[in-house]
C-alpha cells in the first residue's frame, strides 16, 4: 500500500506533467535508471516534471545537468506502456528518498488520462461543439472496454470526439453514417441527459493516440460546464 508522502509525490507528477505538456529524463539515458527499492529485480525509469529538481539529480547521479524533455503524449503513448511491457516502473519526481513513488505505468496512464480531463473540457468549449458519430436511429454507441463498466448501468458507451477528423476516424471503423456536430449547448442540454437515462458512460480520449477514458455523463457535464 503506497503511503501518503508517495500518493503526494505522484499526484504533484500527474498535475505538473499535464500542465507543462511534458515530463523531463537524463540526458544520457544510461543513468536514466535505478534498481526498486520495494521490488527486488525490477528496475525504476526516472522522471522529473521540475526542471529544477531534475537538473539537481542528473548532476548528481551523472556529473551533468543534461536533460531531455519528453512530449506529455510521447510519454503516455509509448514510453509507458513500454517500461510496463518490460515489466519496469516509473519513479515520478525521484530524490532517492528511502520511500520513494514507484509507479506501475498502467495506474500513471490512466491518472495522466484523467488528470488530461479538464484541458480537454476547456478545449471543446473553447471550440463551442463536440463530435459525434451518427447511424441510421441517431448517436452511435459502443460497447464499453471496462469489464466491468462502473460508469454505466449497460454495457454501451457514447464517444465523444474533440475534432471531426477523430470522428470521422472512428466512423470508419464502426460502419457510421455521418458525423454530428454537436454545440456544446445542446450537447449538455440534450445529448448527455439522453446517454444518462439510458444508463451509458462517455467514452473520451483525453490524450490522442492513448487509448479511451470511461466517465460518466454527469462527470462529462460538470467538467464542460466548469469550463
């Protein structure tokens, strides 16, 4: 069970590397790198999302302050899941504390995903529509990934899509027949209290290329209407 002084450090990670857009590594990526000080054989990827304490550790593990920054999306899309496959961890905000934040990439993942929520509210009201995927009856939904959905009471889904090129993506993929431009104002007014009274969840994918994010309708609502 992660203590409190870790869930800290993680969650300071999460808000950080969402805000900036990037997280920060050693420049030379032979250094990038520590054994688990929980699990025995299992190695620990360093991030920083200060820049400040990232170079005060890459001088001191490697003699120079030498950093790369990694784009947010380049790091949920394919680094993660490739330490994950490797079966590493990610050491998020790293100072070589006897308790230190060792991450499974799937959990980071998905906080990155939810934390990335509100930024993606803030740019379809900013946009004034969102997207839907349309069949013969009306709004397309799908059948969900989580097993089981908590955010629905059936097993179908709404996706919701930011652009209509991601839109038009999907319709492709599911046999759609035309796209929805949805203005928010309907969106919230008709659209989300009609997927919550038939019991399906939003699917959003806060960061592209990272896979779908569950909510519930009423989560999709408060977020938009905050924004």
């Amino acid at each position: 069970m992660p203590r409190i002084p870790e869930l800290a450090q993680r969650d300071r990670f999460v808000r950080r590397a969402v805000s900036q857009v990037r997280v920060l590594t050693l420049a030379d990526e032979e250094f990038a790198s520590v054994p688990s000080q929980k699990l025995p054989g299992r190695t620990v990827q360093l991030f920083w999302s200060s820049e400040i304490e990232a170079k005060r550790w890459a001088k001191a593990l490697t003699g120079d302050d030498g950093l790369q920054a990694i784009p947010l999306q380049t790091f949920v899309v394919d680094i993660l899941p490739g330490i994950g496959a490797a079966k590493g961890l990610a050491g998020t905000d790293w100072v070589s504390d006897p308790i230190e934040a060792e991450i499974d990439p799937t959990d980071l993942i998905l906080r990155l995903k939810t934390e990335s929520l509100t930024e993606l509210a803030r740019g379809m009201v900013a946009k004034g529509e969102v997207y839907l995927v349309a069949g013969e009856d009306g709004p397309m939904v799908q059948a969900s990934t989580q097993k089981p959905n908590r955010h629905a009471s059936t097993a179908e889904v709404l996706a919701v899509f930011s652009s209509r090129a991601d839109a038009e993506r999907h319709m492709k993929r599911t046999g759609g027949k035309n796209i929805i431009a949805d203005p928010i104002a309907d969106f919230l007014a008709s659209t989300l209290p009609w997927a919550q009274q038939r019991g399906h969840g939003i699917s959003l994918e806060p960061i592209p290329g990272a896979g779908p994010l569950e909510v519930p309708a009423s989560d999709v609502a408060a977020r938009l209407t905050a924004s």
